[in-house]
C-alpha cells in the first residue's frame, strides 16, 4: 500500500542492525537506473574501491563480495522482482550464511517473506497529525473536533497525516480546516501555495513530504502522488490529453503508416501496436520517444525493416517485435539499446539474419528467435551476451 511509510521503515530497520553485518547498502530502485548502475551503487555502498571496465565484471565483484562477506540489502520501491536478481541473483545472496534481503514492492507476486504493515491506530495517528500541522503543541480547542475527522479520513496512512498536517500548519482557521476535510473526503486537491518564489514552492513541498532532494540533487516526487498526478491527468477533461504514458493501437486494418507527431507523446512509456495490417513503415520521429520503456509491434504486416533512428530509445528495456511475417531484418543500431532485457522477434517468417551488434546487449536476459524458419545461423557475437537466461530457438 502506497503511503504506509514502508520506505520508513526499511531505513528505520537498515540502521537498527547493520551494525550485526560486515556491509549494509541501501537501493532506490528508479527507472532511469540501469543494472550498471544498481551494481556499481551497491559496490560504492560496500565500499569496494575497484576500478570497472564493465557492467560484467562489476557483476563479477558483487557476486565474490556476497560470497565472502555477510551483507544485509535493502532495495526501496521494487517494482518487479528482475529489478532485484538481474543485479544480486537470489542464490547467490542466499547462499551466504547469515545475509538478509529486504525488498519494500508497490505490488507484491512471489515472496519468500511477505510482512504486511497496518494502517497507524488512531492514537499514533493523532500524535503525527499533530506534530506536522502544530509542532509541539496541542490543537485549540476549536479545532479538536475537525482535526479528529480529518485524522480519521487520513485512514491511518503516514504520509496522508504529514501532508494533510504540513498543509494546515500555516492557518488555524476553523473554516479553513473544515474546507480542507471536505476536499480530503471527495478526493479533490487541495488549494495550492500562489507564490512564485521557486525556492519557497519546493521548501514548502519538501515540509509536505511531496517531494524529497536526492545526494545528487535530483528531485524525486513520491509514487502515491505521482499516481496522484497521473489519475488526473488520465480522467480530467481538461489534461486528459496533456499527457500520456501508455498507448495501444489495435485492429486499424486501413492504417498505413504512424503519424510524424507521434514524437510529442515525450511522457510516453508503453507503445502497443497490434493487428494493424496495412502498416507498411514506421517514422524515424519514434526514436525520439525517449521514455519508452516497453515498445510491441505484433501484427502480420507487410512492414520489411524498422527505422535505424530505434537505436536512439535508449530507456527501452522489452523489445516484442515477434509475428511481422515480412521482417527480413533488424536495425545495428539496436546495440544502442543498452537496458534492454528481453527481445522478442518469434513467428518472423522472412527474417533471414541478425546483425552482429546484437551480442554487445549485454544486460539481455531473453531473447525469443523461435519458428524464424529463414533463419539458418547465428552471430557468433551472441555468445558474449553474459546475462542471457533465456534463449527460445
């Protein structure tokens, strides 16, 4: 549950007892961070002073430091669990005696320990109310009542008792609290601050717990309001098409080609294309959709080649390029896809060979070539894709 303050308490807990273990790190798992840098982030925590030619070797360090050594992790805000053994494989970590893996998921699936966190009870919930939204002092009289509704709206959840407090901190007005219980209740924003002094804006957002300022002075916002953000751009009329992050285009069978402009969806993360058989090319603008992420053309079309600008998606981390018939080849620039982990191009009938730039993908867990019948030999280069998992043949 988002808000519950697990990131909290997996600090609270790393600092409690990292003491009893030879090395501790701490991982905030984001999007634009890739295996090289996860890995080379936990070495610098260990505090491994080595100078890495690659994410291979630095791999390689990681896996003989967890050997000989008795480690605690922690790895904050997981979203997936590859996130976690593309960079510590799990048997590697459990095989050291002693060690401990903590893992703190928006969404859980298998887990080898699953702790669930309650919602606060309303007497600690009162005392945190109270701290962010008058210090060290009491509610007045006349706001005890309303504060005791607004703490039960906030349903127990930390960061919804900081926020809702950090907000009335600055006016005790009944009316002004009353106001702000109702908007809590319909799930409206609240009334934000006028002022144009940037400097003041982001004091008073980092007070309310919206945003925080990382070591390297990068501003991070926080999942639940990044959902926030994004349930209203997705449903309010007036941002509906502001923004967007996911888009599927399916069963337009009169559709020849994508439009240029597609290239001004910049927020765009998940790109679908299916059951469009009339599509015969691709702009090169796509590659200009520098947050995808995940990027699937399955269709059977009579598209042959996909534009060598693709190289330059270079967040893109699935490729699913499998059941286009007429593919009879694959851009080199994909070595420029250097998160990529899995790589589909099964059911291409007419493809006839891959370049040889495919074996320096070298975070690539999967990659499905099956039932490409004109396929006849593979670059001798595949061999050097060394956290391949998965090969389908």
């Amino acid at each position: 549950m988002d808000g519950i303050s697990k990131t909290t308490i997996a600090k609270a807990t790393l600092t409690s007892v990292k003491d009893i273990y030879n090395a501790s790190c701490f991982v905030e798992c984001i999007e634009s961070g890739g295996d090289c840098y996860t890995t080379c982030n936990i070495l610098e925590q260990f505090k491994v002073k080595s100078k890495l030619k690659d994410v291979k070797e630095a791999q390689k360090m990681l896996k003989s430091f967890l050997k000989e050594n008795k480690t605690i992790l922690v790895f904050d805000n997981v979203k997936n669990q590859s996130q976690i053994e593309d960079v510590v494989p799990m048997d590697d970590l459990f095989s050291c005696n002693g060690s401990t893996l903590i893992a703190t998921p928006r969404y859980f699936g298998e887990e080898v320990c699953k702790i669930d966190i309650e919602e606060l009870d309303e007497e600690i919930s009162k005392k945190l109310f109270i701290k962010h939204s008058c210090g060290r002092k009491n509610l007045s009289i006349k706001l005890i009542e309303v504060g005791k509704q607004i703490i039960r709206a906030c349903s127990g959840l930390p960061l919804s008792l900081k926020v809702m407090g950090a907000f009335l901190r600055e006016n005790k007005r009944l009316r002004y609290w009353e106001r702000a219980l109702q908007k809590l209740k319909r799930g409206r924003e609240l009334d934000g601050d006028k002022n144009n002094n940037v400097e003041l804006i982001l004091n008073t957002l980092i007070n309310q717990s919206l945003i925080k300022v990382d070591e390297d002075g990068i501003i991070r916002v926080h999942d639940q309001l990044q959902d926030m953000g994004r349930n209203i751009v997705e449903n309010k009329m007036e941002y509906k098409y502001t923004r967007m992050w996911n888009l599927k285009i399916k069963k337009y069978s009169n559709l020849t080609s994508l439009p240029n402009e597609l290239d001004n969806l910049i927020s765009l993360t998940t790109l679908n294309i299916s059951e469009c058989s009339s599509l015969t090319s691709m702009p090169n603008e796509l590659g200009n959709l520098t947050s995808l992420t995940t990027f699937k053309i399955k269709m059977d079309s009579s598209l042959r080649s996909l534009p060598n600008k693709l190289g330059s998606l270079t967040s893109l981390t699935i490729f699913d390029r499998s059941w286009c018939r007429s593919l009879t080849t694959l851009p080199n620039k994909l070595v420029n896809l250097i998160p990529l982990t899995m790589l589909n191009i099964s059911k291409c009938l007419s493809l006839i060979s891959l370049p040889n730039e495919l074996g320096n993908l070298s975070t690539l867990t999967t990659l499905n070539i099956s039932e490409c019948s004109c396929l006849t030999s593979l670059p001798n280069e595949l061999d050097n894709l060394s956290s391949l998992t998965t090969l389908i043949k």
